[in-house]
C-alpha cells in the first residue's frame, strides 16, 4: 500500500511512502480508505506545533470500507462503509485523558490507501453521502455539532453568529438552520457572503469593510446580541465576539485562525454573564447523532475541491490561502 507520512516540518517533509497493507490486531480495524479531508489542524502539525509521533500519517479525517476486523472486535464487519473518529478513545461525556489522543497527530491517520484504526474510532457512514462527503465530517462537522447542540443548548429560533466561509463555519451555518435558528455570517469576501446566503444565511456582514462588526451584528439583533457565536479567529476576533453576544449567551471558542494570543476584556465576561467555552471537536456518542441527523435531514456538505491522492500535498499548499469555500477532500481511491 501507499501512505504519507510526515518526516520532520514542513511541506517538504510530507513523503509518500509505500508499506505492506497492516494486519489488525486485538481490537484493530483495518479500512480502506476512500477519501481523506484536510483540517487547519494538519497545518498545524506540518509546522511542528504539535507532539506528533514520528514519520506520522497525516489527516484525522477519513471514510472508508472495512476489510478485516482483528480478534475482540463487535460491532463492525468486513465491507461496511465507516468514517474515523477523531478522538478514538473518546466514547462520551466531558473530556478529560479521553480526547489526548487523535489520529493524524500521535496516532497513524488516514491519508493512506489502508489505515489501522481502534474499532473504538469508528462510526458507520451516513447512506446518504459518498464518501468524499463522509470524510469531511470527523473533525469541522463534529465541531460544529459540539458547539451548537452539546456545549450550546441551541433552539429554533435563536440566532448564531458563524466566521468565515472555512469547514466548521459552513457546517455550523448547515447544521444550525436545521433548528431553523437564524444565522449571521462574516466573511471578507461579498461572493462568499452570496454563497453563504444561498445555503440559508439570513445576514452577511463583510468584515473587511466592517472590521468593528459586533456593532453590525447588534444591529442586525435589534440590540440584542447572538445567543451563540462560534468563534475560530482567535486572537484578532475574540474581543469582537464579546461585543456580538447576547447577556447570558455563549461564545463556543472552536479555533485560533488569527492567533494564539488574545487581548480579551473581561468586563464584557463578568457582568454580561458571557459563558466562553473551549472545543477541540467532540466525542464518538455525538459523531452518531450527527450522523444520524446528516442522514434524516439529507444534508450535504459543501466541497470545494477534491485532490488526487497523488496530489495531496497541493490540499496542503491550498489551505492556508483561504480561498476554499468549504472544504478540501482528498480523493484515496476514486474507484
């Protein structure tokens, strides 16, 4: 089999390297990958910023078809069609130990033709999607569920404020119209806004020509404020989000797009009764539900581009441009 892997930092570093096809082990599965999908995570590993294992496989992200179950393994058999977990160790409830370990960073991920995953790291693919659509769910989509139903307790009618046109932005302005709550948007692009609006955003705001847009967002709530504002800026947005959320509303921190270092007001917190909530994706009882409710609402993530697998390091070079309105797939086998 063919797999990457990554030798050191940088883009430089990422190898395609052919292995013998592994054999499971005491509670293994072994899938062959379909498709793989590219998180701003990975970019992250690619620089170093995280402790990844050596020579490590890239991508949390991927779906497949079983091909062989190892001994102690219930639940999954040879030819169902699974996606990954990002967090294999992470059944359910709050984190703790359980959301140390993930794939693509100190475990083998998916961008290989054949990946070894813990039967504990697997979810059954939605029949609705292929597996393109499958492979973007594990990591964006999840988030996004977290942030809006597990950590935000969101109800029809509430209103959410997204940033960005990236993966978890899109999916959380998909996933948050299925409660038929209302959604505002920023992107510094007016053609991403359209796109956005035709997906079911009730209100684009550019922040490019709004750099202050929590006034905007007031604006736009009647003075009121978003219940939940999924924030992926980090260090240039963070305080902004604070100007856009509601007394008593929520601010679901889910990403560090800007920076790692935020200059954050803490007035706004304290008598504004502000919850701030940090999210590293979520557990494998809610990549269920999520996948339960993808199949009954036939929703269909938005993809902008799909990589060979040959190609994959041109899914690298492409994501931090930010052109990508959605997100980015590797194809593993287009057969």
């Amino acid at each position: 089999m063919r797999r990457w892997q990554l030798a050191g930092v940088g883009i430089n570093a990422l190898k395609l390297n052919a292995a013998p096809v592994p054999t499971p082990g005491h509670g293994e599965v072994l899938v062959r990958v379909k498709a793989a999908a590219i998180n701003a995570r990975d970019l992250g590993i690619l620089a170093g910023h995280y402790p990844n294992k050596p020579g490590v496989v890239p991508f949390s992200d991927g779906a497949g078809i079983i091909e062989a179950v190892g001994p102690g393994v219930s639940g999954f058999v040879a030819g169902e069609a699974v996606m990954g977990c990002f967090y294999p160790f992470w059944e359910s409830g709050p984190a703790d130990e359980n959301n140390r370990t993930s794939l693509g960073c100190n475990l083998d991920g998916m961008l290989a033709e054949y990946a070894l995953v813990p039967a504990s790291g697997l979810v059954l693919k939605p029949a609705t999607l292929d597996f393109a659509e499958a492979a973007t769910l594990p990591c964006a989509a999840l988030t996004a569920w977290t942030a809006l139903y597990t950590e935000g307790g969101l109800r029809p009618g509430q209103t959410v404020l997204v940033q960005g046109t990236g993966g978890v932005a899109i999916f959380a302005l998909q996933l948050a119209k299925l409660s038929h709550a209302r959604v505002i948007l920023l992107s510094g692009s007016d053609a991403k806004l359209e796109r956005a609006k035709a997906l079911g955003a009730d209100v684009g705001i550019n922040y490019r020509e709004t750099p202050e847009w929590s006034a905007a967002v007031l604006d736009a709530t009647g003075g009121k404020g978003a219940d939940i504002v999924v924030e992926v800026g980090g260090q240039d947005t963070l305080a902004q989000s604070l100007g856009s959320v509601r007394v008593g509303g929520r601010i679901s921190v889910v990403g560090v797009l800007s920076g790692l270092v935020a200059p954050v007001p803490v007035p706004p917190i304290l008598f504004r009764h502000v919850t701030l909530s940090g999210i590293t994706v979520g557990h494998r009882a809610d990549f269920r539900a999520l996948a339960a409710a993808v199949d009954a609402a036939g929703l269909k993530p938005v993809i902008d581009r799909r990589f060979a697998f040959e190609d994959a390091v041109s899914a690298f070079a492409e994501l931090p441009t930010g052109k990508h309105f959605g997100k980015l797939v590797v194809e593993v086998d287009r057969s």
